[in-house]
C-alpha cells in the first residue's frame, strides 16, 4: 500500500502580492512550519511539502527536509521568541527533544546490530 502524503495547505492570494503577504503574515508560516515539521519527524519522512502561497502570477512552496531540520526549528524559535509567544517555544523545544530521541534510537540500533555481528565473528 502505497503511503499517502499530508495535504499541503494551499493560500491562494488572488490578484494581492506575494511579497506583501508573506511579510505581513510571518506568524501563519512560522505556525504551519513547525505543525508540518512536526508531521515529518512522526511519519520519520526525508522531505515535506508544507505550504504553498500563490497569486495569479506566482507562487512559493515552502518545502521542509530532514537534513535542514534543526536550523528549521532555530529560526522559528527565534520569531516565536520575539513574539513572546512561549506556547509555541515549547511545543519548538518538544519538537527538538523528539529528534534528539528519535537519532539516538537510530544510534543505538546501529550499534546493536553492529555488536551482533562483533559477537557472531567471536564465536567462530
């Protein structure tokens, strides 16, 4: 069965400017950045595409890979602490802990199977 893609969200701004918009609405971006982020650390996918913003001339698709993650993260933290706005630091910082969590595991099932093998060339 094949794995269904999370619906990017689609803001189709008419005939307004991309520019304006995107400047005047950083809170929304930012909010819907880390709810997508948050989607590819728990569906463990490499890359996602989270937001597209288009006009009748133009569009933008904000795209969240694995690899960028963390400096994903760092830049919404830093708008979401100029806005004072804690909720969303924290659920930052849950996201932070949550990969950390999730590379460790990676770790440490590495380390397993390579153990396993160390053992199983031991024993011959």
């Amino acid at each position: 069965m094949e794995e269904q893609q999370p619906i990017i969200l689609h803001i189709d701004l008419g005939n307004q400017s991309l520019t304006n918009w995107l400047k005047e609405n950083k809170y929304v971006i930012y909010s819907e950045i880390v709810r997508f982020t948050e989607i590819l650390i728990k569906n463990k996918l490499d890359s996602i595409q989270a937001i597209m913003v288009s006009n009748l001339a133009d569009n933008i698709v904000f795209v969240i890979k694995k690899e960028n993650i963390n400096l994903t993260l760092d830049r919404a933290m830093n708008f979401f602490l100029e806005e004072e706005d804690y909720e969303k630091c924290a659920k930052i910082r849950d996201l932070g802990i949550l990969i950390e969590k999730s590379n460790n595991e990676a770790n440490d099932t590495k380390n397993s199977r390579r153990d396993e093998g160390n053992s199983k060339k031991r024993r011959k």
